[in-house]
C-alpha cells in the first residue's frame, strides 16, 4: 500500500513565503538607500531565522505506511516501526495539539501543524496496538482542535513588514 504523506498547511507556508519574500525586498530597499548599517545588520539577523524557519517547515513531512510512521525534517529523518511503539499520547494546549510517539529506546513528537490532521491521527490509530493508543487519541482522532494562530500571526506579520516596506519606500520617491 501506497504511504500516506502529511505535509505543513499551505495555509501557514503561503503567508510565511510571502514574510521570506518581504524580508529580503525590506533588506534590498535598506541596501540601496544606504541606511545605517546596523539597521541592516539588523535585517539580516531577522532574515536568517525566517528563512530556516520556512525552509524547515517547507520541506517537513510525515509518512505513514503500513509498517511504520516517519517524519522527514530539514537535515535529519526519523522513523519508527508500530511494533517498537509503548506508547501514544497527546499533550493539548487551547487548540495547540502535541501527539507523542515513544518506544524503549526512541521518541517522536507530531503537532496539529500538519494539513489533514484528524486523518493522520485515525491512521495511526488503526495501524497500532490497541493498547498502546490513549483514549484522548482516539477522541482526537474524531474531533481534531482546528489550528489558525499561527496562520494569522504569519499574515500579521506580512502586514506589518509590508507597512514598513512602504513607509521605507515612500520617502525614497
């Protein structure tokens, strides 16, 4: 059977390109009207942890297949099969969901951040061992919390660097 693959929202990475794009239009308009270097200094400092953060979630993903569950991340993967599983539980906060995934020598942690949650959950729910699952899994898996905070402070964000960038730019023509 062919594994199913969960992947970021595009919801969250529209927004959070668009924050990559705007930083790097903010750090050009600061280059070529000459702004005190520190200020630029500044910019990039922002610019680097932007982009890892894009990058990282962009290239994030979670396979299920019908021995095991693996979550491929920037630089690094990690996998581990149904059978080494002890336990499956879940951490919630407000509409923040944290499921853990350990065995004896490992562990795995999956947030509500990925498209298509509630189906992840029901998988993984029916691929292991009964007694592993907790119960707030299961119930869970039938009514995941819908995530939008970080959505909307990602779109808050491109407002308000898109508002920089005109004032910037307003007084250079």
């Amino acid at each position: 059977m062919e594994p199913s693959i969960y992947t970021i929202r595009k919801s969250f990475l529209l927004p959070l390109g668009l924050l990559v794009i705007l930083s790097f239009i903010l750090l050009a308009s600061a280059l070529f009207l000459q702004l005190p270097t520190a200020k630029i200094i500044i910019l990039a400092a922002f610019l680097v942890p932007v982009c890892l953060v894009f990058a990282e979630s962009s290239l994030r993903k979670v396979s299920i297949n019908d021995e095991a569950i693996e979550v491929n991340k920037l630089f690094r993967s990690k996998r581990l099969a149904y059978s080494e599983l002890t336990a499956v539980d879940i951490i919630q906060v407000r509409k923040r969901a944290f499921v853990s995934l350990s065995s004896e020598n490992d562990f795995m942690i999956i947030s509500n951040s990925y498209a298509h949650f509630g189906s992840l959950l029901q998988q993984l729910v029916a691929r292991v061992s009964k007694n592993v699952v907790s119960d707030e899994i299961r119930r869970l898996a039938e009514n995941p919390p819908p995530k939008c905070g970080d959505v909307f402070s990602a779109w808050l964000a491109v407002a308000v660097l898109t508002l920089i960038i005109f004032v910037q730019l307003r007084g250079a023509f």
